[in-house]
C-alpha cells in the first residue's frame, strides 16, 4: 500500500485522533466523516479496536503499511516492552525529530524538508526521513537553507519542544538528547493493541 496522501483532517476524524497533534484537525467536527458519520452507534469487536489503532499510530507517522510492520518487527526483538520500543523508534526518526524541534508544523512538512536536502545529521546532509537518529546525533538546517520560508514561518509559532529535544532556535540547531519515556508521549495512543494485532 502506498502512502496516504489525501486529506489528513479526514484520517483524524475517522479515528478521532488528531494525528497533526494540534487538535486543530477535530475542533470543527469531532466525529468521522460521511452521511453517518455522527451516528455510527455498531459495537466495535476486538479485531477493529486494534487494526484502528494500528492506523491511527501509522498515518500520525506517515508511513506505508510495509515501512510499519518492518518497524513492529525490530520493536518486537529488542529488549523491554515492545510497545514502547516501537514509539521510541517512531520518534527517533528524522522527520519526526525535525517536527519536534518545530522547523515544520506537520510531520508532512519536515518529511518534504528532508527529502529536499534541507537537513543534516552530525554535519552530513541526510535526505531520507526515516532516518533512524541517536541519541546524541545533532540535527541543524543546511548552510544555504537557513532562510527557507517554511522554516521561518514554523518557527514564528514558537513551537515548544520536548523534553528529549533541545533546539536553538537563532542557529537552527538542535540535539536529540535521549530516548523518550512513555509518559511524554501521548496518552490516547494504546500501543499494546498494535502488538496484539501483529501478534494474531
């Protein structure tokens, strides 16, 4: 399956999710889209809990469906709770880290900022978005993009980062400090019924 490139307002309704994770995306109409999309009254099995929330966490990402499961893989051997593995992988990558330190207001965004070249990895230009970056690994804006428009009207937001970030917002430098701990990231995301439906 390819990637989802269609209207994302319309994914959060259908998940009642804000996969921007502004919020902006369900103020106006927080219930599904369609004709019945306020009415849908039918009890959810076991089966719909889980593959919704395999595609509420895929499409907040945006990543193929191949790119995900390859990702609950790599979770799945590495030591710890599988679930939290594959979010700190999930926001260990590239594109992720560039949202989080507030050069794009979407994850869409910096994916397009990195495939474009904008973006470097301990000074090396990186142009893949699923990058998998460190601990430690110093993320910056190229040399001849510093005055990028898009970059510049991101940060004017004065978009806040998060703790396992640091930014400098004059440089356009920042740092991906550590691994993130569950409880910084969002409590709606139930990642233990991903597993559970990779694991039926």
């Amino acid at each position: 399956m390819s990637r989802y490139i269609g209207p994302a307002y319309r994914k959060s309704r259908r998940y009642g999710f804000s996969t921007l994770e502004n919020g902006k995306d369900l103020a106006k109409r927080p219930f599904a889209p369609g004709q019945h999309g306020v009415d849908r009254r039918r009890k959810a099995s076991e089966y719909k809990l889980q593959l919704d929330e395999k595609q509420k966490l895929r499409f907040t990402y945006g990543m193929t469906e191949k790119q995900f499961k390859r990702l609950v893989e790599k979770a799945n051997k590495m030591d710890g709770i599988t679930g939290e593995n594959l979010l700190r992988l999930l926001e260990s990558r590239l594109d992720n880290l560039v949202f989080r330190m507030g050069l794009s207001n979407t994850r869409r965004g910096s994916r397009q900022l990195v495939n474009h070249g904008h973006i470097t990895v301990n000074g090396v230009k990186v142009d893949i978005p699923s990058y998998e970056c460190k601990p430690g690994d110093i993320i910056a804006v190229k040399e001849n993009s510093l005055e990028h428009p898009a970059i510049k009207l991101s940060l004017e937001s004065h978009p806040t980062t998060p703790a396992y970030v640091e930014f400098d917002a004059k440089k356009l430098t920042g740092s991906f400090i550590r691994l993130p701990e569950r409880s910084e990231l969002s409590s709606e995301i139930q990642e233990a019924l991903v597993v559970e439906y990779y694991n039926r």
